[in-house]
C-alpha cells in the first residue's frame, strides 16, 4: 500500500485530533501524578507541538501533492 493511498484512507484531520485526544491523556496524568511543577513542562511540549501540527495542517493544504 503506497502512502497515497493511505492518505486516501485515513484523513488528515484524524491523525490531528488523535494527536489531541493523546496529548490531553498524557497532560492529565502528569497534572495527577506529578502535580503542577510536571504539567508546566508537559503544557509547554503540547503547546509547541500543537502549534507544529497547525502549521503542518495549513501546509498541507496550501502546497498539495501533484
């Protein structure tokens, strides 16, 4: 199966909201594990992924594939 035809398959905006969907469930048990001081440095990794996945999202539909 080539990468088209997974793409074809699987939409873009599923792998982006299970991305969220993981993000949350690791910032939730660092939030109940490890209290305040390790949600700060999980926030900010989420944050900057996040950011990361927007710009990915938005280019992939500005340059598409030919």
């Amino acid at each position: 199966m080539c990468y088209s035809e997974v793409m074809k398959k699987y939409p873009l905006w599923l792998y982006v909201i299970g991305v969220i969907v993981v993000l949350a469930l690791i910032n939730y048990i660092a939030w109940s594990v490890g209290g305040e001081a390790k949600l700060k440095s999980f926030e900010l990794f989420s944050g900057g992924f996040l950011l990361g996945m927007l710009a990915m999202y938005i280019a992939v539909h500005l340059y598409r594939w030919k």
